[in-house]
C-alpha cells in the first residue's frame, strides 16, 4: 500500500489505494468499484470521507457547499445514499430538492445501480419496487424522494440529504421563498427523522440568508459549539490557513471532468466561469460567500431587526401610498401604514400588484377604507392629473356601490399628489436612514418588500415598486430632513380645482382640495 499521504497522490494512484480497500469502507471507493468511468478527485476524496462520519456520529448534521458542476451531487447524493444502504440495508432515506424530478432522478439512479449491482451489495428491491420516488428493499430499507416543500406524513428517515433547495436567484431572492424552505426544513423535514438520524446538506450558495446561511446562523459551526460540520471548498482559494484542500493562496478547485495534471485546462476554465459569471455570482455560486447586493439600501439582518407585529404605539394618522403602473411598468407598489404617537412610521400592509390603472386605483381605494386612511399620496410623474382622476374615480364607484357601508360613506381621503424630483436611489437614501435610525417599523410580515429594500440596486433594470410607494409613505408621514430637495408636493388649487373640502386628519378649519 502506498504510505504517501492523500494530499499528494495522483489520480490513478488514489485509484489503486481505493481497489484494495472493501467497496463499502467510502462512497468514493464504492463509485470507484462499481463505475469504472469514474474520477476521483481531492475535493471528492474530502466530501466522502465527511460523508462517512455521518454512519458515526449520531444525529450528525453535514454542510457541503462548493460551486456548481464540481462532482457534489453525484457523489453525496447518489453514491452516498447508495453506500449508506448497503451499510444500513434496513434504513430509510429521505431525498429532497428543490423539484421533485431532481430528487427522483437521484432515487431513480440508486434504485438502477441496486438492480444491476444488488447482489454485490447484499441488496435487492421489494416486490413492487418500482417506482422513482419511493421504493423499498427487501431488508426494509428504501429511499423516498421528495421535492422541497413536499409533505411527509408517514415517511420516516434515518439519513436525510437535501441537494439544492433553492433553484435559482429568483428563489433566492425572495425573502417569502427563503422562509417557506427554512419552515419545510424545521418543521416537515427535520420532524420526520429517527432518534440519531443524520442530515447532510448539498448547496451552491444564492444568498446569506438561503438555507445554508440561516441553518448557519440559527445553529452554528461544531468548532463553536454547534451543530454544523461544514465542507466548503470555494473555486479559487482565498484563505490557505483555513482551506480544505491546503491550496496555496490563488489555488484552483480540481474539476471532475479536468485531469489534475492540466493546469493550463484547469485554469482556463475556472477563469472563463470567472468572467461569466460576474462578481456577484462569482462570490456567491463559486466562492460560497454570498454578499449583500453591492449598493443595497439596508440589510436583511436590520428589516428583520425592525419588525413589530404588535406595535404598542397610538396611531395618529393613516395613509395609503401608491407608486402607479406606467412609463414602461405594469406593477404598482401600494402600500399602506400610519404614524405613531412615539413619532415613528409603522408600516401596516403591502397590496403592490400587477394591473391596469382602474385596478391599482381600486385596491388602494380599498385599502383607504379599511383602515380609515387620511390620506392618499399617489406620485404624479406617469399620469399627472389622469393618476388623480382615477383614484378619485375609483372612490366614487366603490361609495356608490357600498351605500350601507360607513368605511366609504365617510369623508374622501385627501388625494396628495407628489412629483418626485431625484432619481430611485437619492429618494430612498434618505428613507433607509430612517430605517436605519428606527424610526420606520414594519408591523406585518411584508417579505416582498423586505426583499427589496435588501437587495435592490440602482443598476437593476427593474422599477422597484414597492420601495418608491414605501418612500413615499414616509415622506408623506415623516419629517424627513431635506425631503424638499427630492420630492414636492404641488399647491393645491381651488381653481384648478373648484371642489373643496375638510381633510380628515387636519387641522380645524382648514380646506383641503379634493
């Protein structure tokens, strides 16, 4: 047997090691054993080794995140759960991903090496075993395959590995998202497991608050305590006293499809992947260090920090705030809250959507009545008078069509229109300030929004809707200082105007244009 350590040996000398070992003792030399196209590579060598401290160590809970196409998948997922049933032929395994055909392909190619190989492994599927999602072995054992989000009701596990639960960036992006997988997981996927059941956990990073990051954070690092032995092997090495693979400072991640040997192969490309993928990509798929979008207006860590459900403050006055659909958008961001009595903006309901002029009028006009807003600020620059008009419409129609209802029967919310002077970015600075300095809380669970006032940039080609509609409320609501210098209202006119009437909410006696 060669006495070189690991780190040093060439491919077909690891190759060698592995044949004189029993195919059982690693997923690694079980892959090698039975699929003899298969390459081992160091990174592979290490996500198997920490793959097998999970047959141990009871109740052991591995993070594997490295970049996309790099081996992980096929070897934690298929050869892993392959070689944790023929180790533990009478235990389940449950398979999760973010579709149910990635998890039941994965199922689908465990159940054909037991067909074809079952004997060597001791192993052979029940009578009926047909099936890709859930199939059994005559031991008892067997595999169930799931997509994330999916129901497990009656469906025990003893190993559980989920292999990507976030499919793109859109997912990840998107706060309500995030937290319907972190809720699957703690509640549905965790819940199903046996006493000392293991879970690994697959991913290429999206965000600091995907699954990896908030099972991270909630859990943290067995090197502090927690519950988390975590493998991360980034693309390019940027750290050599903490990297896995003891690369030197600029090192390249081994590629399963590369040979070891081609350094020119190797990097090129990891350079092109480089170039492809932009910086922001870049540190999150391939260096698995997520950041906060690069001029993003507040954290994800502070809007959570600034939430209030139950807000013990008086409100004094309310408000509905609508960014219309128009010049090139078809979303209207509504939204709606009311000033404290302790001075600060709660932020109550978030209605944005997607609609014509006569829809958008109409939720916010709803939305008025229900919570008894003073006012309507609505912003003039797509639509003018004809934003105005519409909003004023739709109070109309819904006063005539509800006549035994008091919430429409009421005076009209005054209608302020406001013409905003500064581009997205200068408006919303000063309005993340207030956030920052808590003086604006949200009192509703608004993921939506949350997002994107996280994440959104002034590079991005979308009009963030709900931003502008939230920046306007506080505006409206706040003395925010040098308001004046991005936003204006108009004068309101009575000859432009002739119809005049008491503003609710202001002060007495004083007239107010409708």
């Amino acid at each position: 047997m060669n006495l070189k350590p690991v780190s040093q040996l060439t491919d077909s000398e690891l190759y060698s090691e592995l044949q004189l070992l029993a195919p059982l003792a690693s997923p690694l030399s079980l892959a090698c054993t039975l699929d003899k196209r298969y390459r081992i590579r160091k990174h592979l060598t290490l996500v198997s080794e920490a793959f097998t401290q999970l047959a141990t160590t009871p109740n052991m809970r591995l993070l594997i995140t490295m970049p996309p196409r790099a081996g992980k998948s096929e070897l934690a997922g298929v050869w892993g759960t392959l070689w944790w049933l023929a180790n533990f032929p009478d235990q389940r395994v449950i398979m999760a991903s973010y579709a149910m055909s990635l998890a039941e392909r994965a199922g689908k190619k465990v159940r054909g090496w037991i067909e074809a190989e079952g004997e060597k492994l001791g192993l052979q599927l029940a009578y009926g075993s047909s099936g890709a999602r859930d199939w059994s072995l005559t031991t008892k054992g067997g595999m169930r395959s799931v997509g994330v989000g999916s129901g497990l009701t009656g469906h025990d596990g003893d190993l559980l590995c989920v292999d990507d639960p976030h499919a793109d960036r859109a997912q990840a992006e998107s706060l309500r998202m995030r937290d319907n997988v972190y809720e699957w997981w703690q509640s549905t996927a965790l819940s199903r497991l046996s006493p000392d059941a293991a879970a690994v956990l697959i991913l290429t990073r999206w965000h600091p608050d995907d699954l990896a990051g908030r099972v991270l954070k909630e859990d943290g690092l067995t090197e502090d305590g927690g519950a988390w032995t975590h493998l991360h092997i980034p693309a390019i090495c940027e750290d050599p006293a903490k990297d896995a693979l003891k690369r030197p400072l600029g090192g390249y991640m081994p590629h399963p499809k590369i040979s070891e040997d081609d350094t020119t192969a190797l990097t090129q490309y990891w350079d092109l992947k480089r170039k492809e993928a932009g910086t922001r990509d870049w540190h999150a798929l391939y260096q698995g260090n997520p950041q906060p979008a690069e001029g993003a207006l507040v954290t994800a860590d502070m809007l959570r920090d600034r939430r209030m459900y139950q807000p013990t403050a008086t409100p004094m006055k309310h408000a509905v705030a609508v960014d219309p659909s128009g010049g090139g958008r078809d979303t209207a961001g509504i939204i709606a809250g009311w000033l404290g009595d302790d001075k600060k903006l709660y932020i109550t309901h978030d209605h944005t959507l997607l609609g014509s002029a006569g829809e958008w009028s109409r939720t916010a006009c709803i939305l008025a009545a229900e919570i008894g807003a003073e006012k309507i600020i609505v912003e003039s620059n797509f639509g003018g008078d004809m934003a105005k008009l519409v909003v004023r419409t739709a109070w109309e129609n819904l006063k005539r069509e509800n006549l035994q209802d008091p919430k429409y029967q009421r005076l009209a919310p005054l209608i302020e229109m406001v013409h905003a002077k500064k581009g997205k970015l200068l408006r919303a600075e000063p309005v993340s300030q207030q956030i920052k300095e808590d003086n604006i809380r949200f009192a509703s669970y608004m993921p939506e929004l949350e997002s994107q006032w996280a994440s959104w940039q002034p590079t991005n080609p979308d009009s963030p809707g709900r931003i502008d509609a939230s920046v306007h409320l506080a505006y409206g609501l706040l003395p925010i200082p040098g308001s004046e210098a991005v936003i204006s209202i108009p004068r309101q006119s009575n000859r432009r105007n002739p119809r005049v009437i008491s503003g609710i909410g202001h002060r007495p006696g004083s007239r107010t244009t409708y």
